[in-house]
C-alpha cells in the first residue's frame, strides 16, 4: 500500500521542518519544563529591624498587622531578665533606668496567627577599653549640696575631657553639670547647689570626648538620694546634770525628705577633757527609738567632758558630720579630788608625826622624873611583897575562941 508522495532528503521541505524541530528541542524554557522539580526554595525571614534608644531606654520594632502578642526582655550582663508584655497594638517596650556600660542584651519576639518572629539586639560601650572614667561617687549634703568626683580612665588620652548629664527616674528632665571641678584641665568632679529636679531615684551620665581618633567610652550609674544623703548634724544639743548623772538631749537633723524616729541612728563620742594618750572613750550608740536623749552616768564631783554627737540613716549607716563640741562637768573637779587625796595623806602624817612626838616626850618625862622607889623589905632583897609568906598554913595561925551565952531561967520564989 502507498504511503503517499515522498520527498527528497535534500529538499527545501525537509531541511525546515528539521530546523524547526531542533529550536524546539533546544529551546530553555522547554528544557526548564522537562527537568524534575525539587523543593522550593524558601524565601528571605521576614525582619523586625528591632532597635534600641539608650537615652528612653526604649525598644522598638516595626508592626506587624497580623500579630497577636509580643514580649520583649532586657538582660543587663551578669544580671537578671527584665521581662515586659507591650499592648496589641504597641511596637515598643519602656524599661526603667538601667545602667548600660557594661552592655545589655535586648530581646523582642512577636506572635502571629501562623508563626513566631524573634529578634536580638546586643547594645554594647563604644570606645576604646579603659578610656571611661570611674571611681564615681556623689555625696549629698546639708540638704541643698552635692559634690559628685570621679577619676580619669587608664587609657584615656592626654586630653580627654568628661562631661556629666543628669536625669530624674521621670525622664522629664536632664541637665549638664553647671560647675565643673577641673585638674589640670580635665573635669574631674561637679559641684550642684540646687537640687529641686532630683527625685527619689536618678540617672547619672558620665561620657567623654578627645580630639585623638580613640573614642571615649561612657560610664552611667543609678544613684538613690537617700543612700547618698549625708545628714547634717543634730542641733540643739543640751546637758543636764544631777549628782548621778547627766542627761544629753539633741534635735534631730534637716533631712530632704521627712522620716521618722526609728530611721536615725547616732553615735556620741563623750571624753574626759585633757585625757591621757590611749584613755579615749568608746563611741556611744544610740537608736533613734530612745527619743534623741541619752543618760550619761556621771556622779559629783565630774570632771570636765566634752560631747559630740553625728547622725545617720539607721539602714544605711553613712555617717553625717559632728556637731559641735559641747562641754559640762568642772575643771577644779579632778583637782579637788587630788587635793582631797593630799589632805587625807598629810592628815595621816601629821598624826603619826604626832603620836611618835608624844611618845618620845613621854620617854623624856620618865627620864627626868624617874618613879619614887618603895621602902625595901628588909627581910627580903628585892623590893617585890611575897603575900604568900603572910599567909597562914594549914593548923597555923592563933586558935580562935568561940564564947557561947545561954540564958537560964530564974528559980522562982516558992522553991
């Protein structure tokens, strides 16, 4: 049976149809659809771009329309997780004043109904090690003052200046230093002399620059007012004394805010005026429970003493300035003592002195008035009376005569 008409090979036909099939065979797309299909390749993790503001202490994050809930968390180093739940439509976490130099690690993770997103942020000091400075302390005092001091980093440069900022726990306000305490040109401390924007706690913000390409690092700290306040001294210090004892009372001192009785402790420091070297009485604790007094036991005649007495948080025992010596008791009162003491010894002397004056001119009275001598018994030699030779021996001696008188009755007339 005949297939039909054919074609030469070489023909015009032929060699298009076969060009025509090649393109198709080599054609990508083609080639694509022909190769098996293995997994997908998954696409890039969606992105928080979480972020962190050192000076609100605030991190934020960018919204998701489709989240459900978030949780974010602030590790300080070496310190425990501080854990804070934000509102559903919030993309922000507040924390409270922490301090930062030494680097924190923040944490954000948002739910949605399909998946969990997390994100980490690591806030570390910028700047070269050792150039921050350190040894930062502040000290409040008489109420209104405070002096704060810090010295320079190791590292730091040769001309390195610092700079403190401050900022109460509310956030509502934050001022430079006014008054620098500078040496040899770098500031080295700060003197305040109102302090009405401070509150209960505040953030303390020590940073550094130099003109070298070495970058400062800062130094931050949360200080207290009350466990930096130093209490003035009592005022109103009054001694009474009667002939056992002295009472010492005191008022208790200005502080920035009110407190009672039981929140102070005190020290007295009592001395015997011009004591001996090593003869210092120990410092006397008293509570602020006792209702600011103290009895000192002390009997007439007193000598001169000298009190002086300094306050201080009972909690914190940072001890305040003292107040001004005060004196009681008398000068000639351990000079009477000794007096009395000479007294007694001269008195003992003078009589003794007299007593052997008495008993020598006694001797001399017996020599120049000797005793009259007794006549001498001339039938014994010595001028003792034997009284045993005067008396009578046994059957001795004259006889004694026993005269009896009987009364006899007269013979009547008739016989």
């Amino acid at each position: 049976m005949p297939w039909g008409p054919s074609c030469p090979v070489g023909s015009p036909m032929v060699l298009l149809a076969t060009a025509l099939l090649l393109s198709m065979l080599l054609d990508p797309a083609l080639l694509l659809t022909l190769e098996p299909r293995g997994p997908p390749t998954p696409g890039p993790e969606p992105a928080l771009h979480a972020r962190f503001d050192p000076r609100a202490m605030r991190l934020a994050w960018d919204c998701r329309e489709d989240a459900t809930a978030s949780r974010c968390a602030l590790t300080p180093r070496g310190g425990d997780p501080v854990v804070k739940k934000p509102r559903k439509q919030e993309c922000w976490c507040n924390f409270e004043d922490t301090s930062l130099h030494r680097g924190v690690l923040l944490e954000v993770q948002v739910n949605t109904s399909q998946r969990s997103f997390r994100e980490k942020v690591l806030y570390t000091n910028p700047g070269a090690e050792g150039t921050a400075a350190h040894n930062f302390s502040c000290v409040i005092y008489d109420v209104d003052f405070m002096n704060c001091t810090w010295a320079r980093g190791p590292a730091a440069p040769a001309d390195v200046q610092y700079f403190l900022y401050i900022r109460d726990s509310r956030r509502k306000q934050e001022r430079e230093c006014p008054r620098y305490t500078p040496h040899l040109g770098t500031h080295l401390g700060c003197h305040l002399r109102n302090l009405s924007g401070l509150t209960f706690r505040n953030y303390f913000l020590l940073n550094g620059s130099s003109r070298a390409t070495t970058r400062i690092q800062f130094l931050d700290s949360i200080l207290s007012t009350k466990e930096i306040e130093r209490y003035g001294p009592p005022a109103n210090v009054s001694i009474s004394c009667n002939a056992t004892s002295c009472l010492i009372r005191w008022d208790t001192p200005r502080t920035r805010r009110a407190l009672s009785h039981r929140e102070f402790q005190y020290q007295l420091d009592v001395q015997r005026k011009r004591a001996p070297p090593g003869g210092r009485s120990p410092l006397i604790e008293v509570s602020g429970d006792l209702g600011n007094r103290y009895h000192f036991p002390s009997s007439e005649p007193r000598a001169k003493h000298v009190v002086q007495i300094r306050a201080a948080d009972a909690r914190a025992l940072q001890w305040g300035s003292w107040s001004e010596p005060m004196e009681f008791g008398s000068e000639d009162a351990g000079s009477s003592l000794l007096l009395l003491y000479l007294l007694v010894v001269l008195g003992t002397l003078l009589t003794a002195l007299g007593l052997g004056f008495l008993f020598k001119r006694f001797l001399r009275v017996q020599t120049l008035f000797p005793p009259v001598p007794q006549i001498k018994d001339k039938l014994s030699d010595s001028h003792q009376i034997t009284w045993a030779e005067f008396t009578p021996g046994a059957g001795k001696g004259d006889p004694e005569e026993v005269l009896s008188v009987e009364e006899v009755p007269r013979p009547s007339d008739g016989l």
